[in-house]
C-alpha cells in the first residue's frame, strides 16, 4: 500500500530574504518571500513559520495566500533582526496538478547576513536563500 503513494517533490520553488528598504519605518529589514519559479501556480498556499533556539522559541505564525502565479513572488512576513541569530524554519504547502506538495526550508543561524547574499530566482534581486 505505502509504495502506491506519490509523494512529489516541490522543484523551483524557494524562500528568500531580502535586505531592503522599510518606508514605513525608514530603515532596511529583513523581509522573507515565497517564490514560484514553476510554469504552473501555486495552489491553496499556506506557508507556516517559526524560529527557535537552545532555549529560545518564537510563536508559530501561519499565512494563507490561496493562488501564487507561476513565475511571480509574494511578500511572508518581515524578520525581526532578534531571530536573525535563531534558525528560521518555513514549511510550505500548496496544491499543483491536482497534488499536494510540501517542502520545508530552513535558515540557519545567522545565515541571514548581507556577507550571504546572491541572485535570486524571478526576483532578479540579491538575497539569501533557505535551504
């Protein structure tokens, strides 16, 4: 029974951390964003997020944002700079040619730095990718 169930993998899809500039606050932070880079969209999304440490939790924060376009991106939420120094886990899921997919994506501590940054994918900008 188990080997008839399909479990598929997510591909070119990502979660990013971007550097950049806060109007409202009139500073730079860290904002994390859910990009599609698959030709089909993306389906009943709902990524879920936390950060923990040795002894350090933060609350479980849960986005629903129903379609994502292919080729397009969406803002998750903005990263304080106090979990910077924890691991920040994303979990994502969504639906796709009538499947669901999920992936987890992972930034170590202190990953998310300027010293980390690179291309990220239909974005065009630099940032820092989760593993």
């Amino acid at each position: 029974m188990r080997k008839d169930i399909e479990i598929p993998i997510a591909e070119e899809v990502y979660v990013a951390a971007i550097y950049e500039w806060d109007e409202k606050h009139l500073s730079r932070s860290w904002n994390v964003y859910l990009i599609n880079n698959r030709d089909e969209n993306m389906e009943a999304t709902i990524v879920v997020s936390k950060g923990y440490g040795d002894d350090i939790k933060t609350s479980t924060m849960r986005h629903g944002f129903g379609t994502i376009e292919s080729k397009s991106f969406i803002k998750v939420e903005l990263l304080q700079e106090e979990v910077l120094k924890l691991k920040n886990e994303f979990f994502l899921t969504f639906f796709a040619d009538g499947k669901l997919f999920e992936k987890k994506f992972l930034f170590d501590e202190h990953q998310i730095s300027e010293k980390n940054l690179v291309k990220t994918p239909v974005m065009d900008v630099e940032g820092v990718l989760a593993e």
